[in-house]
C-alpha cells in the first residue's frame, strides 16, 4: 500500500473517534453517526482501489513499452499479454486500450479490437491513444462500409 492510503486510514480511524466522541456527548445522532462513517468508508474504498495515482500509470507505460517491443517483433500474442497487464495497471491509460486494439486486430480479433479501441477514446479522449484508437476505428469503418458496397453489388449483378 502507498503512504497516501495510510495516511488516509490514519483520517479515517480519526474520524470514526470523532462520530463516536459526538455521539457519547449527544452531539451527533446514530444514525448521523453510520452515515458520516459509511461515507467515510467509501472515500477510503475509492482511494485505496485508486488506478489513477502516477506510480499505476508509470507501471502500465513500462507494460505497454514492452508491449509495443513484442509487437513490432510481430509477437502478437505477448504483445497482447503485456498490453491487457497495461490496461489492469492502469484502466485510464487510452495507449494500453489503444494498442491492445491493434494487438487484436493483427490477430484477426476484430470484435474485440474494435472493443478496446472504443475503450481508448472513452477513457482518456483528448489523448495520444484515443486519437490512434479513433483513426483505427474509423478504418475499420471504411473497411466495413466497402465490403457491405461490394456484397450489395455482387448480389445486384449476380
């Protein structure tokens, strides 16, 4: 665990003293009391399970770093590997989203590329992944609407 949750446990062990002081001096009510402690509870939970801290996303570039290695080796199996351990790394990250798209796609996983590609625009839109995500989904778009235009034309003229 990281110094900033402990530091956040320190706060809210702090915290359920002060409810259970107010509820003793009949400051707060019970119920007044669970709730700030429920609350307080949520806010530890979130920190603690928080994806968004630099030393995830440090770890899930140093994935996607490798990652990228595999691939251009044309390893696309450990490539995807590395990318998906990018992605649990960092769920933020567009660039992990972004290349385990391409990772997929290269193995003719194209549902499931096309997932990951959208994941990376949702996840970080303004970013380097996002715009390389967005370009490969609209490929793949144009891939579909010309092969649906060649279907629609051998099926017309047999």
């Amino acid at each position: 665990m990281s110094h900033s949750v402990f530091k956040n446990l320190k706060t809210f062990t702090k915290n359920i003293s002060r409810h259970a002081s107010n509820v003793v001096r009949r400051r707060e009510s019970m119920r007044d009391a669970f709730s700030g402690v429920a609350s307080d509870a949520k806010k530890l939970g979130k920190h603690a399970a928080n994806k968004h801290s630099p030393e995830h996303r440090k770890a899930a570039m140093k994935l996607v770093k490798q990652g990228r290695e595999a691939y251009n080796a044309k390893n696309d199996t450990l490539a995807e590997s590395l990318f998906r351990d990018a992605v649990i790394a960092d769920e933020t990250c567009a660039l992990a989203h972004a290349y385990l798209g391409h990772a997929l796609y290269r193995q003719g996983r194209t549902t499931e590329a096309e997932s990951a590609w959208r994941r990376a625009t949702m996840v970080e839109p303004q970013s380097e992944g996002a715009d390389k995500a967005f370009r490969s989904l609209q490929r793949m778009d144009k891939k579909k609407k010309s092969y649906n235009e060649f279907l629609d034309d051998r099926l017309k003229n047999g």
